[in-house]
C-alpha cells in the first residue's frame, strides 16, 4: 500500500490534535472530539487572545511569537479539524495556491476549510472570529446539501 502526501499529513493532524486534548486537559478542560467540546476549543482561544491584548502584543510579529502562532495553531486547527471530520465527514487534504501549501478539510460537496487558519484568526481577532459560530454556521449549511 503507497501512502499520498495527504495521507502523511492526516496522520499528523491526528497527532496535533491529541497534543490538543492533553493541552487542555492540563489546563483544566476537557475535549472529547464532541461537537459541544467546540465551545471549550472557544473558551481555550479566547484564553490565548486575551493573554496577547495583555501587552505580548507588541511583540507577536517579531521572531519567535510568529512561529508560536503558528504552532498554536496546528495544534488547536488540527482538533477543530478532526472535529469536522468525526461530525460532518471530511477528509485531511493539501492544497497549493500561487505556491503556498496548505492543510484543509474537503468535504465531499467540495468545500474547503481550513481550521488551522480559523484558529489564527481568533487568536488574533478575538470573539468577531468566534469557533463555536463558525463550526454551527458550518454544520447548518453542509446539513441544507446533504439533503
């Protein structure tokens, strides 16, 4: 059997998203891959978006808080990713764009997501990126499809 580039990077996604769940359960949360354990996956962002408007601000473009983001972001994207997958049927694919790799979720209607994005974005924006809002919009619209 020859494993696809795609296949390497589900696998990985699958591993980031149990760092995910030891993540939060040393922060005293708990995920289960749940659609509810969304709104804790909101909680845990909105934790990591008030410690950046405490002042760490300032600094989170410059070296090594960039890379941090993006790690966050792996890390917490993979969890809302395989979420998506259990709960709405996806599939972990790579898609490239004017060069730039990416991870995304296809859905077999042909939506692409990407969750490791989406959790940047609520990182930095706050509740105007909330998960939670995102995942139910989501599952609403792909629910209308499937019919």
């Amino acid at each position: 059997m020859e494993f696809t580039f795609d296949d390497m990077m589900a696998v990985c996604a699958k591993h980031f998203s149990l760092v995910a769940i030891e993540l939060a359960e040393l922060m005293g949360k708990k995920l289960d891959f749940s659609e509810e354990s969304v709104n804790t996956l909101e909680k845990i962002l909105d934790w990591y978006h008030k410690d950046i408007q405490k002042g760490s601000n300032e600094y989170f473009y410059k070296g090594q808080t960039e890379e941090e983001l993006v790690r966050i972001s792996k890390i917490w994207g993979s969890y809302l990713g395989e979420v998506m997958i259990k709960n709405l049927s996806g599939e972990w694919k790579m898609s490239e764009t004017n060069g730039i790799k990416d991870l995304y979720i296809r859905f077999n209607n042909g939506w692409m997501i990407n969750p490791l994005n989406k959790i940047a974005k609520r990182i930095i924006n706050g509740n105007e990126d909330d998960i939670s809002g995102f995942y139910y919009a989501i599952k609403m619209e792909y629910s209308k499809i499937k019919k």
